[in-house]
C-alpha cells in the first residue's frame, strides 16, 4: 500500500464538508443544487480513487483519480454558466 497522508486528509475533508456544502446549497441556492450535488460527488469520486489507487489497480484508479476530476471542473463550468443565467434573469416586481 503506497499512499500520502495528504490524500487520507483531503478524502477526510470531503467527507465531512461535502454534506455540509450540499446543506449549504440547498438552503442558499435550490436552483442550482443539482448542478452542486453532481460537482461535489465529481469530487468525492476523485478523492476516493485517490486513495485507492494506493491500494489496488493503481493505472485504473488515477485514470479514473484524473478523468472524476476533468468531469468535476467541467461540471463546475457548467455550474457557473447556469447559475449567471438564473442571476441575469429579472426578477418579477423588481
């Protein structure tokens, strides 16, 4: 088993601040939770595979530690241009 103590801290953080951000965002912005949900669990793939590519299948786990974490800054992207869409709209009786 080769793996950082880095990668246990980060999956650790995701672990307890994902719920959290997704509470956040439901509450904060519904409209756009979804596209906070699929991000987050992006993320959460990527820090999984992480540490498990020190423990098993080491080439299948990074490729899938790096392609989750391309998915995650393109569903960021995604998540940006939907969110400035819903603030550009007006608002009714404003």
């Amino acid at each position: 088993m080769e793996f950082q103590a880095s990668e246990i801290a980060d999956l650790m953080m995701m672990l307890v601040l994902g719920p959290v951000i997704l509470v956040v965002a439901r509450r904060v912005a519904p409209s756009v939770f979804g596209g906070v949900a699929v991000c987050i669990g992006f993320m959460a793939v990527g820090y999984v595979a992480t540490v498990v590519e020190g423990i098993v299948l080491p080439e299948f786990f990074n490729m899938v530690e790096h392609a989750s974490y391309a998915f995650a800054g393109l569903a960021f992207i995604w998540l940006l241009v939907l969110a400035s869409r819903r603030l550009a709209q007006p608002r009714a009786g404003g």
